[in-house]
C-alpha cells in the first residue's frame, strides 16, 4: 500500500525533495502545509498536489497523510515532529534533526512512545557509496584509521529573513554545516570523541549573532583524531578524508552526488594504487524507501542522536573557549 505523506514548510528544499517523494515507489504526496493559504495553494498547483492545508497541524491530522516531511527551520523541527508522533505520523524531519541532543531524544521518545518510525533527512548516509566507505573501513582496507578530515562550506551573505543567519530560528554554521561534517567524523570514527576543542568567527559586522566560521579538533579512543571546518565565508566545498595507516578515502563532494555527476570519491593506497569508488543509486529515494520499509532505524537515529552530542560538545567548548570532554 502506498504511503501518503504531507509536507510541512514551502521552503527551498522541499522544491527538491517532494520530487523525490513524488517518484519513489509505493509514495504519494496527498498534501501540503504553509502558514499562509497563498503559498500552499501555489506549491499544490505547481507541484501537483491534490491539497493545500493553511496550517501544519491541520495537515498533521488529516486522514490522508501517514507520514510527514518537516522542511522548516531547525528551531521549529521538536515541536512539529513531536506533533506528528502523538498524531501517529511517520516523521521525516530535515537536518538537524533539532536543536540540541536533549530536543533529539524527546523526538526519538516521542516517536517510540507513539511507534512511528523517523528519519532526518540527512541523504549522504543513505547512498550507495556510503557504505561502500563503511565497507573499506570495515574489512580492513583503509588499515587503521587514524585521522579523518572533514569540511562543508557554502557563500552565504546575509540577507534578512535567511533563517540560517537567525539564531531565534536555530541558524548558524554549527547546526547547518557542522551536522554534515561532525556526522561524516562521527560515521567514519564510529562513536563519539572523547574530548573536542573548537572556535568559531562570528562577524557581528552583518548582524547575524550566529557562527559564520567554525574550526575544531576532535580526539577520539585509540588515538583517532579528528579536524572539521565549516562556514558561511568561504566559497562551496563538501569534502573529507579517512586516513587510515593502508589507504585513504578522499572524497570531494560528498554532501550532493548528484546523477548527471561522476562519482568524486576515491581510494588511495599506500602502493600508490588510486580506485575510484562507483556511483550508484538515488540517495534521497533511499532514504525514504528506509523510512517507510521495516527493517530497524536505530543505527541511523543512533547516528542523528551522537551528531548532536557531538554539536552540543563543540558549542559548549566555543563557549568556554577551551575543550571539553564529551
Ligand atoms: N537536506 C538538504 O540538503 C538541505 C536541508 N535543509 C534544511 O531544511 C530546512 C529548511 O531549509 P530551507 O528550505 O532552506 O528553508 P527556507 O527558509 O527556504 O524555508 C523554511 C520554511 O519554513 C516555514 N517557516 C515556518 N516558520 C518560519 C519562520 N519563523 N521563518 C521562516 N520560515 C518559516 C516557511 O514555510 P511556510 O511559511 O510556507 O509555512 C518556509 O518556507 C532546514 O532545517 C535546513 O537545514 C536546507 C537545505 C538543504
Ligand atoms: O543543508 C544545506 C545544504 O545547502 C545549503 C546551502 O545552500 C545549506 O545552507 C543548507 O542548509
């Protein structure tokens, strides 16, 4: 049977995912949810949707909606996915999942409590090459990992209204940027550091009271290191590297490999030896097949949960201006 969702938010990336919904097999999208009636209406005429909701809790209620998609700014993302949870909606929330690791969890109790299953809309983890990543470190083929680099950046001058440059609405490069390079550390470490030491640049100048730049160094068990680098000043890049004591995966574009691109992410070895890792599969239709599927989640949530940790320790060290253990 086919799985209904509603979507929450008329934002800029919901442009691109209700087309991944669209085309994902046993998916429909039934309806969608603005603030204002105008913008609903105009994204269920432009996209095809059969209704427009002024409201997301009247979409959230609605018997024709299973599951949601959250695409709202990360300050809204607790309440809305907890809603859906007590209305026994599946929950596909965007990135970051919430605000802190304590809002997390009560979306993750919320939706247990509620047996919905959740999902952040984090894609990179659901591609094909992710666990080809997962299987090199896994058999061996990297040797001992020792340091992993990772580093995601967009231009982003202000502009009033961005929600990224609003701390009330959960904006800043912490958040946004670090959740795709402190989940990649996270993923390739495989747990959480032990101690991490981060600053952040945050040019009061254009008003935003938010990281523009942050800079850290995490340390992890067995003498694993760890260095990311995210901001709002410096022109796109998306990319990271697993050193390990045989071999090297260095990708270059990891947050988006979009279809028409090829694969950017390779395999050095010691011998000198360079394999360029295969590019299959649609990430964002995998993600969602993994939602509505019925195989277990918690690795992914467990994922989602420790990036926060991770984001609440580097926040807590740019406070105090020294590191911290985690
Ligand atoms: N996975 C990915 O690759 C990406 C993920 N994201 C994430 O998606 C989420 C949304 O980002 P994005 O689409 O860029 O956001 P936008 O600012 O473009 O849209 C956010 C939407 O939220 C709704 N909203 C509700 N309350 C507010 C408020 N107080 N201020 C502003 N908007 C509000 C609005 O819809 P309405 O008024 O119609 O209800 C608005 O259109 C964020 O969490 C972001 O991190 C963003 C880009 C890429
Ligand atoms: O997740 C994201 C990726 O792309 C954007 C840049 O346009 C980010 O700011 C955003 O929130």
């Amino acid at each position: 049977m086919s799985v209904r969702f509603g979507i929450i938010g008329t934002g800029r990336i919901t442009r691109r995912l209700v087309a991944d919904l669209q085309s994902t097999d046993n998916v429909s999208v039934s309806a969608i949810a603005s603030r204002t009636d105008e913008r609903a209406r105009w994204y269920a005429d432009q996209y095809g949707i059969a209704n427009a909701v002024t409201g997301y809790q009247e979409l959230i209620d609605r018997d024709d909606v299973d599951a949601v998609y959250i695409s709202l700014p990360p300050s809204l993302h607790k309440e809305w996915s907890i809603a859906a949870a007590n209305a026994s909606k599946h929950i596909l929330c965007e990135k970051p999942l919430a605000l802190t690791t304590d809002e997390a969890t009560q979306i993750d109790q919320a939706a247990k409590a509620n047996q919905v299953r959740w999902l952040d809309a984090t894609a990179w983890l659901h591609h094909g090459r992710t666990q080809a990543i997962a299987s090199a470190i896994a058999d061996g083929r990297l040797g001992k990992v020792g340091h992993i680099s990772a580093a995601v950046s967009f231009f982003q001058p202000f502009q009033s209204g961005d929600h990224r440059l609003d701390a009330s609405l959960g904006g800043g490069c912490l958040l946004d940027l670090a959740w795709y390079a402190g989940g990649l550390i996270r993923f390739a470490a495989k747990g959480l550091p032990t101690k991490v030491f981060a600053s952040a640049i945050d040019d009061s100048e254009i008003g935003s009271g938010v990281p523009q730049r942050v800079t850290a160094m995490l340390w992890f068990d067995d003498n694993v290191t760890a260095t990311l680098s995210c901001g709002y000043d410096t022109a796109t890049r998306k990319w990271f590297e697993i050193a390990g004591s045989a071999a090297s995966v260095v990708c270059d574009d990891f947050t988006r490999p979009w279809a028409d691109k090829p694969a950017r992410c390779w395999i050095h070895a010691a011998s000198g030896d360079v394999q360029q890792l295969a590019y299959e599969g649609n990430q964002e239709q995998e993600m969602i097949l993994r939602l509505i599927g019925d195989s277990p989640l918690d690795s992914l949530q467990c994922q989602a949960i420790d990036t926060h940790r991770i984001l609440d320790a580097l926040a807590e060290s740019i406070r105090l201006g020294e590191p911290v253990s985690v």
